[in-house]
C-alpha cells in the first residue's frame, strides 16, 4: 500500500485557519523527506495560494504532488497549469449527494467525469478518481465507474462523513473484490468515529493500492487517519513502514505541527507528550528494569524519546531503584524520607531524581 499525505490541504480545511503558502510549503518539503510516495497539497480551482503551492512542491518535492479537482474542465485545467504530477478528479454518485448536494443525475455525474478527465489526458496528466462518500454508495454504482473508467490506474473510495467502520469497510471491499482488481482501489477516511486508522489498516488488510493520511490526523471536522499511526502499527505489526523513515516519524511530525503553528493534545497518541511520559510507580519501577514491561515501542523506534517522571506518584519500588541507582544502600526510613522529598519536590524526571537522592542533606 502506498500513501497519500493530505496533512496541507486538509488541514487549511479546519475552522479559522488561514496558513500562508509559505507555511504550507514548509510543511510539504518536511513531509516530503519521509519517504511518502504522494503529496496533495492543495485544490488549485480555489485560488491564488493553493496554485502557488502545488506549483512549489511539485518542483520540490521528490513525491509526486497530486491536486485535485472536482469533475468540471476548468477545474482540472487549473491543476495542470499548477504543474501538478496528478490531477484526482472527484464527485460522488451515492443517491444521497446526487439529490443533496448536486442536484444532478447518475449519468450526468459520469458524464462530468468523462470530460473532466479527457482534459487531463489530452494535457498528458496522470489522472485518477475519488469517489465521494463512496463508502455509501451501491456496489452496483461503483461497479459501474470501475468498468466505465477502466484505464484509470487508481479510484478511489472516500468514506466522507467518517460514518464506517472496519467491519463494513471489509464487507464493500470484498465485494467489490470479486468483480475488480483492489489493487486500482484508493482510500480516503475520516476519523469521526475514532475508527479511521483502523478502517486504513482494514483496507489494507484487503488489498487496497493507496491510503489518505494526515500528519497528527489534522483535518477537517475531527481530521483524518493519522499517518504516524499507520506508519508505526506497519512496522511493529506487519513489518511493513509503506516506505517511510520510521526514525523520522516523529520529528518530522513536529515539525510538520510547529511549521502550521497548530498544537496537539499532550495524549495524542505517537506524538502527544504524555504517550512516552510514565509516573505510576508500579510502571516506573518495572521499567527501570525493562522499559517494554509498561511501554507498547522503545520511542527512539519512531525518533522520539521516553520520560520516566518521579514524584507524588512513585512507589516504594521506583525509590528504591533510584537510590540504588546512585549508590545509596535503601531502608525503610530513606525511602520514607525520599518518598517524601520527591512529593514535596516533584514530579521531576529520573536525572533530577538522582540528583535528589544523592544529596547530602537527604
């Protein structure tokens, strides 16, 4: 499976955000240097700074940069004219958008799609298809597009409101599996039900060619699947890093973060402060030993570093590692008394710990 990172476009699609083309750009070159096989940065219908940095990152980038737009010809003339490598077409054909938001036909729809796509190719543009909320349309009516547009390396299946889950994303997977090549199948998720990495890993699972992901899962509504996460769950579960740099994961996700100006929870998982910081003092004590006895990967895996905090919550067998730790021979009254500095003093990490221990007034 190959990975599209959406982090740019998507998450400019968040409430009161306005990033600067150079904002962005830094972004893409950062997220660029993993490895990831494509970068859609942007929608270069919608104006001036979308234009300018598909323009940018796809003279800079070695991935190849996908913009996308909707099935109207000027929409894709104006991707070409970004310079994009790929034009990816989209528009949904379920019963519920074609009445709700388009107000067109099933065969008028494909027959948008047919002319936005004959411009791309007459510019010589790779080009591709996104179905929208592709994961609630009939297999009959993805059936269709397959067949209509069989020449079409990839097409994609956009589960647009996040509203699926692993169990029914495998079952229209499978069925479209015993009519179609799933390898031509792309993926592009929303984590509205806290499912979407999970639904990326299904449709792994099944075949799929390609998956949408998103630095910190940022993205509109509650954002989408998490590259990091992808990233690290193929490596440590299915020996598989899709091509990224897992020593660079997270670092390059930091930067990815402070270039935007966004902030993320300190419980985030793979990024979040607290997903690498253990105090409990059962843990500590344990880990002092052997991290992996309280710990799901060694952070320095994806680039990232581990903090074991001491203080109000360390145990009796976390103080008597540390001040075993500098020499001290523990007894019942120095770990009381340590036990008690470190409530009164902490939380400080396991350096400051032992500079605690080893002092002499203790």
């Amino acid at each position: 499976m190959q990975l599209t990172d959406v982090t740019i476009r998507e998450s400019a699609q968040m409430p009161g955000r306005s990033y600067t083309a150079e904002q962005r750009i830094q972004a893409g070159e950062a997220i660029d240097s993993l490895g990831v096989d494509r970068l859609q940065p942007g929608f270069p219908a919608a104006g001036e700074i979308e234009r300018e940095v598909v323009r940018e990152l796809s003279s800079r980038a070695d991935a190849e940069t996908v913009a996308i737009a909707r099935a109207l010809e000027q929409d894709v003339e104006a991707a070409v004219a970004a310079n994009a490598d790929v034009v990816e077409v989209f528009a949904p054909i379920s019963e519920l958008h074609l009445k709700h938001d388009l107000g067109k036909s099933r065969d008028e729809v494909l027959e948008m799609m047919d002319d936005a796509l004959r411009v791309g190719r007459k510019e010589g543009i790779t080009v591709q298809l996104m179905i929208l909320d592709g994961f609630r349309t009939e297999n009959e009516h993805l059936l269709q597009v397959f067949e209509r547009f069989d020449d079409l390396r990839m097409i994609g299946l956009a589960d647009t409101v996040g509203r699926r889950s692993p169990t029914s994303v495998r079952s229209t997977l499978e069925q479209l599996s015993s009519h179609v090549d799933i390898g031509r199948v792309g993926v592009h998720f929303h984590n509205d039900l806290g499912v979407g990495s999970a639904n990326v890993l299904t449709a792994y699972e099944c075949g799929v060619s390609n998956a949408d992901l998103s630095i910190a899962a940022l993205g509109e509504r509650v954002g989408n699947p998490a590259l990091e996460e992808i990233v690290a769950i193929g490596d440590l579960e299915y020996d598989d890093s899709f091509g990224v740099d897992p020593q660079r994961l997270i670092p390059v996700a930091d930067e990815v973060i402070d270039a935007l100006g966004e902030e993320i929870s300190a419980r985030k998982p793979i990024l979040g402060r607290e997903a690498t910081t253990h105090e409990a003092g059962l843990h500590t004590a344990a880990m002092l030993d052997e991290p992996s006895a309280f710990e799901p990967f060694d952070p320095s895996r994806f680039g990232g570093e581990r903090t074991l905090i001491f203080g109000e919550g360390t145990g009796r067998g976390g103080a008597r590692k540390i001040l075993e730790s500098v020499g001290i021979k523990p007894n019942k009254n120095t770990i009381d008394d340590f036990l008690k500095r470190l409530s009164e003093q902490g939380p400080m990490d396991r350096e400051d710990a032992q500079q605690l221990a080893e002092d002499k007034a203790f």
